[in-house]
C-alpha cells in the first residue's frame, strides 16, 4: 500500500472559486462551526471576566506588596483582553458574531468573578490562581477536542493557553513569596 502524496490543486482551485462567499471555512474545515463560535464566545466571556476580576483587584489592593501584586495584576489583566479580543476576531473569521454582552458574561464564563476584602492580597491572588487553573483546564480540553479538526482555531488557544500557565506560574511564585 502506498501512501503517496497527492494534491489536486485543480479541484481545490475550483472549490475556491465557487465558495468564495464562505471566506476561510473551507470544505476541509472538519468541525461543526457554529459549535466553535459559541465555544469561542464561551472564551471570550471567560477573558473578559477575568480582565475585569484582575482590573479590580489591581485597582483596590492594599498593603505592603500591593505595588508587586498590582503591578502583576495590571499586567494579566491586559493579556486576558488581548485573549478575548484574539477569539473575537477568530469568532468573526469563521462567520460568526463575537458576544461581548455584558448581561451574559458571568453565566457564560468559565470562571467567577470575585471581590475579596482590598486588604486580603493572598486571598485575590489565591482567586486569580484558582480562574487560571480552571482555565487551563478548559482550554486544554478545548484544545483535545478541536484536535486538527481545526487547527488555526486549536492553535489560538494554545498560545493564550500558554499565557494562562505563565499567569498562574506568576501567581503561584507571589503566594510564596
């Protein structure tokens, strides 16, 4: 038996040029779309709630290691928009419209939100270690399920996936400290 590569470019070609309209969800695209939006926008919601979360306590922290534990709140609290952002536009990109609805975040949100006493440092970095914990674990399931059944939307939250692990390997570092 062989396994001999072939490529028939000519099809493809003409595949193309007669779904034009479906922009880059292609024949080859192996998984229910519409399922990876609302995942997607599941992502989104977890992203914006745990920016909102770290801006928060970034904001009301107090006492002698606010500056270092605010410093590293402000700065995941950036990456996390930038992830929510990031599967907006991959949202958009498979067709779909992106879910910023404010009156549905929390529900859809892998994480909670959390306000602990401004004072409880340990505590709020305690609660942002457990929401990227829980994240992590989401998104790596996410991941095995998307499998190469649709690898430009696998490899999106593998890099923000990365992301998470450095965030709770930061958190994880200042709860020691």
């Amino acid at each position: 038996m062989s396994d001999d590569f072939v490529l028939d470019v000519t099809r493809i070609r003409d595949e193309a040029r007669r779904k034009m309209d479906a922009g880059p969800v292609t024949g080859t695209y192996g998984v229910d779309k519409e399922r990876v939006v609302g995942i997607l926008n599941d992502v989104i919601a977890t992203e914006v709630v745990c920016w909102l979360r770290y801006t928060r306590h970034a904001i009301s922290a107090t006492g002698i290691d606010r500056a270092q534990v605010t410093a590293e709140f402000t700065e995941h609290a950036a990456q996390e928009m930038q992830h929510a952002m990031r599967a907006a536009e991959r949202v958009s990109q498979l067709g779909g419209e992106p879910d910023f609805d404010p009156a549905t975040l929390v529900r859809r949100a892998h994480t909670d939100y959390t306000t602990p006493s401004p004072n409880d440092l340990t505590t709020m970095l305690e609660h942002n270690l457990l929401a990227e914990r829980i994240v992590i674990s989401t998104y790596q399931e996410i991941v095995r399920w998307l499998s190469d059944r649709d690898p430009t939307t696998r490899r999106l939250l593998e890099s923000i996936l990365e992301e998470e692990e450095e965030h709770a390997d930061d958190l994880l570092d200042l709860i020691g400290s």
